[in-house]
C-alpha cells in the first residue's frame, strides 16, 4: 500500500507540475483562456494536483516503520 501511494503521489506532483508550467507559459504568453479553461483555474488545478502529490507523500512519511 505504501508503494503504491508512493507512486499515486508522485504522479501528482508531476502532473501538477506540468499543469502549472502550461499555466504560466499561457499566461505570459497574452493568453486569458486555455482549451476553453481560464488560466487562473488552470493554475489552481495544477496547486491542487500539487497539493495532492504532497499529502500522499506526507501519509506515507506518517505509515513508514519506526525503528
């Protein structure tokens, strides 16, 4: 279980890292709206997937034996 939210984990980070990154090369690029989204809820997409990634990494920090 823990492996498995070790790696849930990880890929939300990434993809939240991505989201963000496309957000803000949107927004400096002049673009307001992205496939129909607005950047700003774009970029909290990515905070949120982000945020995610974080918790998962700090419940499996919280299972991990004490030795």
């Amino acid at each position: 279980m823990r492996m498995l939210l070790t790696w849930l984990s990880r890929f939300a980070g990434i993809v939240g890292v991505v989201v963000i990154a496309v957000a803000v090369v949107g927004r400096l690029a002049g673009a307001y709206w992205l496939h129909g989204f607005q950047v700003g809820t774009v970029l909290q997409g990515g905070m949120a997937s982000t945020l995610l990634g974080c918790l998962g990494y700090g419940a499996v920090l919280a299972e991990w034996p004490k030795s």
